[in-house]
C-alpha cells in the first residue's frame, strides 16, 4: 500500500524534504537480465537491449557509518511521517505531529515547541520552510500559516486568507518553496483543469503580504508528487497531469509557459510510476523517484541534456548541501538509508536504523552543514543521525 506522499522542495532552499512511496518491508532488490550488477553502489546509465532504462542494478552491501545521535517524538508517541526542515542555523528541526500541526526541536537537547492551528488543529501539513533569518517557519495544507519557531505563535498578520481565485479545487496547498529574492514564496494551490493557479506570498517585517496569483497554462498533478521550485527560483517542475507514468513537466514562473521533460532513456518498465522529483543544490542534477514491477529507483538526471547519470534502488532521497552526497531511504534494499557519493555514484556507507525505521524513511533532510542528517518514518519519530567522517 502506498503511503501519502509529502512534499519536497528543491535542494539548496530552507527546506529539503523527500517524497517517498509504499511503507513496509519492500522486495528484495534484482539485478535486471541485461547486463552485469554494477560494482561499489554504482549503476550504470546505459540504456537496456530495446534503447530503455533498465533502472538501477542491484546494490551491493554498504559498511555501517555514521552516529545516531538523538530520535526525536511528539508527545502522543503517534507515527511520525512527514515534511523536515532544519533551521538556517541547524540548531532546531522542525518536523511533523499528531497533536499539533508540527512541532520545532532542538537538535542539542530534544526540547520541543508545539504548533497548533486554531482554526484546524492536527491537520497534517504538507510542507515546512524556514525564511533565510530562521525568524520565521512557514507551513502550508488545510491552512497556510507563519509562526515564531521559537515560540509556536502565529506571526501578525501571517498569510492572509485566499481568493477564490487562488483558492482553486479546495485541495490541501502544496509549498514550493521561496523564489530567488528569499522573500516570495510560492504556493500551489490547487488544480482545475486546464489550469493551475499558484499564490505567491511577500514576506514583508514580520507579514506576510499577498501577492500576484499565476494561473498556469498546463495543470500538474500534485496527487502523483508535490512541484518544485528549481533553485534559481525561475522554474517549477512537477507531474503533467495529462502525461503517462507522470512524467515532468518544467513551467516558468515569469510566463507561465509549461515544457515538457523527456527524460533520457525512456523508462519503459512496466508499471513504473514517477512519485518524487528533486533539485540538486546547484540545479544541475534532477533526481526522479520511481515505482516500477521490479523494484523502486531514485535516478539522477543533467538538467542541461536531461540524460541519466546514475541510478540507485530507492524511493526517499535527499541531496547534502554541497550536492556531493545523496542520501536515498529504500525498502528494496533493506533496513537504513544509504550514502552515496553524486560524481560517480559510489557507495559510502549505511545509517543502520532500528524499529520502525527499519523501513524506508519518509522524508530526508541534511543540516545546513551537511553534517547531520534528519530521517522520519514511523512510531520510532524522527531520528538524527551525524554524517561527518
């Protein structure tokens, strides 16, 4: 069964989260028929006998790294799965709850800070972002809010309520993230075909203004995987709602010009089904999560030519600030989350995980210095694991 999907803004923004797909224990990962498992973690990019990608080659065993240092949890001890953000300062994460909207950790003593809707309390958010001054966290779903991450309050004058305009299909909103100035951000708020209206907000002192609503010529389909704000904030990627597999589509924010991405090889397994995208920090490298009948892939894709260059069993990913580590969760290869280095796709190592994050996680965020890592999945919350060799 598959999970709900939680968004994921680009890499190199506050926030990085990574979507995942089906819970639980996965099938054991397989080397397809033609050609070789590839060595040290790597897969290779070459195309299968029919001129398709034959997806990732199986993974061989990494050596266990890293330190747990801390697992974080909600009060209610309820299945922690969602959206991560570190602070720009990477002393506090703020992550997903069951009694409250979300709550804000200290990453040194555990120490946690609730927030609550008043209007709607409990109801799941679908993504987190810290502004630049970490003075603000910003949460977008049901309701779209400001707080004080230090306090749990609303800011004044927060996010204003939506136009009916803006407000298209009354689906929970999806956050993309902030554009190039680190003061808009873009929310997507719903769809209507054949149209796709996305709010910008301004954050402005300690308000958040409203500003221009961009109805989008081509609908996305934000059931298959949230968009993305690519990192120079002129772009967002996300599922074509009318495209096979749910494929990318790349829109411009200036024009509102949707492009199709056809990405190289074509994938032709059966059964495969796009469930996540995701930005390197330098915009360079596309990862794209998929399902397919043999296995799950998380495949990194140059945004200049949009042709594969590695490819790794795995459905989570997140991408170290520095874009030379990727971070994949995986229920094909069992238990943790692997390591690998982005240049030649060579494994690292392993975050043995235990208990419920045994299974993949559902969300992956490095700190702001790559050196630690946050992981959520399941009753045992959100554990944070040191990184640094």
């Amino acid at each position: 069964m598959r999970r709900l999907r939680v968004p994921f803004v680009a890499a190199g923004l506050a926030l990085i989260v990574c979507g995942c797909s089906g819970g639980g224990g996965g099938s054991a990962a397989r080397t397809p028929t033609d050609r070789a498992p590839a060595s040290a973690g790597r897969a290779s990019g070459s195309a299968g006998t029919d001129g398709g990608d034959p997806g990732p080659a199986s993974t061989p065993a990494l050596p266990s790294t890293g330190r747990l240092v801390r697992t974080f949890t909600d009060e209610s001890g309820a299945r922690l799965d969602g959206p991560l953000a570190f602070s720009p300062d990477g002393k506090h994460i703020a992550g997903p709850g069951q009694g409250a909207d979300a709550f804000v950790w200290d990453s040194a003593s555990g120490a946690a800070v609730k927030l609550t809707d008043p209007v709607f309390p409990g109801r799941p958010v679908s993504s987190l972002s810290y502004t630049r001054d970490g003075r603000e966290l910003v949460t977008t779903g049901y309701q779209d809010r400001a707080w004080d991450p230090a306090t749990g309050a609303l800011m004044p004058g927060g996010f204003p309520p939506l136009t009916a305009a803006q407000n298209v299909g009354g689906n929970p909103d999806q956050g993309l993230g902030f554009g190039r100035d680190g003061t808009t951000f873009y929310v997507y708020t719903g769809v209507s075909a054949p149209t796709v209206a996305v709010g910008t907000y301004t954050l402005s002192g300690t308000a958040l203004a409203p500003g221009a609503s961009h109805h989008l010529p081509s609908a996305l389909d934000t059931a298959a995987y949230p968009p993305v704000v690519s990192p120079d904030g002129r772009s967002v990627i996300g599922a074509a709602a009318t495209a096979t597999a749910h494929a990318p589509s790349l829109v411009d924010l200036a024009s509102g010009t949707a492009t199709p991405v056809v990405l190289q090889p074509i994938d032709t397994s059966p059964g495969t089904d796009t469930t996540a995208v995701g930005y390197s920090p330098d915009g360079k490298l596309l990862a794209v999560a998929r399902l397919q009948s043999g296995g799950e892939a998380v495949t990194l894709y140059d945004t200049t030519t949009w042709t594969k260059t590695v490819s790794f069993r795995g459905n989570a990913f997140a991408f170290s600030p520095d874009g030379k580590t990727l971070a994949v969760g995986s229920n094909d290869t069992g238990p943790g989350v692997q390591l690998y280095a982005v240049a030649d796709g060579k494994g690292i190592g392993t975050l043995t995980m235990a208990g419920e994050l045994a299974h993949s996680p559902g969300a992956l965020a490095f700190s702001p210095d790559g050196g630690e890592l946050a992981a959520a999945e399941g009753l045992a919350g959100i554990e944070l694991w040191s990184v640094r060799p």
